[in-house]
C-alpha cells in the first residue's frame, strides 16, 4: 500500500499506561504539527485512523487511537509507522526537505569524504541532526543551512559543508 503517493511521518516507538495510549516520534518540523492532518495512515490498516493528542513529551508525543482501548491492544502498534499522503502536504521551498525522503541516502562532505548512511533524524534541543550509521559506528551530524550543501535525489546523496574531522575527533 505504501509507495510514493505516501510519506512517513511518524513511528509508534512505545506505549503509555494501561488505557491504550502510543508513544509517537513525529518526522513533523514541530512535532505536534503531525495532528494538522485529516488523513493518517498506519502502515498495516487499509483505512485512515483518527489520531488524538493526549500531551507532549521531551521526545515524543502521547496520543489515542480511535477504537485502541488497553495497552494490549497499543502493544500491536508498536514499531509500525504512520504515513500521509503526498498530495495533502504543502508545497516545499527550496530550502526545505521531507526527513523520510532522504532516509538510506548517504552523506558525504564537500571532498566525497562519506560520512555513512542516513538511518534517523533527531533534534534534542540544538536543530536538526542526521543520525548516519558508517559501518558500525554512529554520528549525529547538524543538517542546518550552515552545513546543508546539496541534496542530490537522484543519486541519493546529501552533501555537507563538515570537515570528516568531525566524527573522528
């Protein structure tokens, strides 16, 4: 059901209680922005769900499920992403990107010098960082307009103004 006419916005990681509430990562630039939507899907539901806010964690959103009643139930929904469609996103600038999209890119700095494979998005406070997996080592590196040089959809690549230095050091 998921191709290109969808975009993930969200993941359950977890659940709350014992009354059915989800812990929810939104891909969303505010995270609460992910309740604008009319039109939410989880990747194993063939219908659009009714997401209600519930309150805002440090990293996460609490939220309900329409008809998800026990933690039993929520249990089934963790791990499982929540998708929008395309056609009900605004238009972006040039600027801007959806994080989902550059998922499994690689990022390399200005001298080809790569830096791993975009494998998650965080902001912890400070702005956007990619988290990149190189083998098996992880980084997080800044993904704001100071470092943001290019991204290259056909081939896959994001390019950072960042000395490889970075990750090293």
């Amino acid at each position: 059901m998921y191709n290109k006419k969808f975009l993930e916005i969200g993941l359950f990681v977890g659940v709350h209680g014992i009354k059915g509430e989800l812990k929810l990562k939104s891909y969303t630039q505010a995270p609460e922005n992910i309740f604008l939507y009319d039109k939410l899907f989880i990747e194993s539901f063939d219908h659009p769900i009714e997401l209600k806010f519930i309150r805002k964690t440090k990293q996460n959103i609490i939220c309900k499920i329409e008809n998800i009643k026990t933690r039993n139930d929520a249990e089934k929904l963790k791990g499982l992403k929540l998708f929008v469609t395309r056609d009900s996103l605004p238009k972006l600038k040039d600027d801007e990107f959806y994080q989902s999209d550059l998922l499994g890119f690689q990022i390399y700095n200005l001298k080809r010098e790569s830096f791993g494979l975009i494998v998650s998005f965080n902001d912890f406070g400070g702005g956007l960082l990619a988290e990149a997996k190189n083998f098996d080592k992880t980084f997080f590196l800044p993904m704001g307009n100071n470092f943001l040089e290019q991204i290259d959809y056909e081939k896959k690549e994001v390019i950072l103004n960042l000395d490889i230095n970075f990750i090293k050091g």
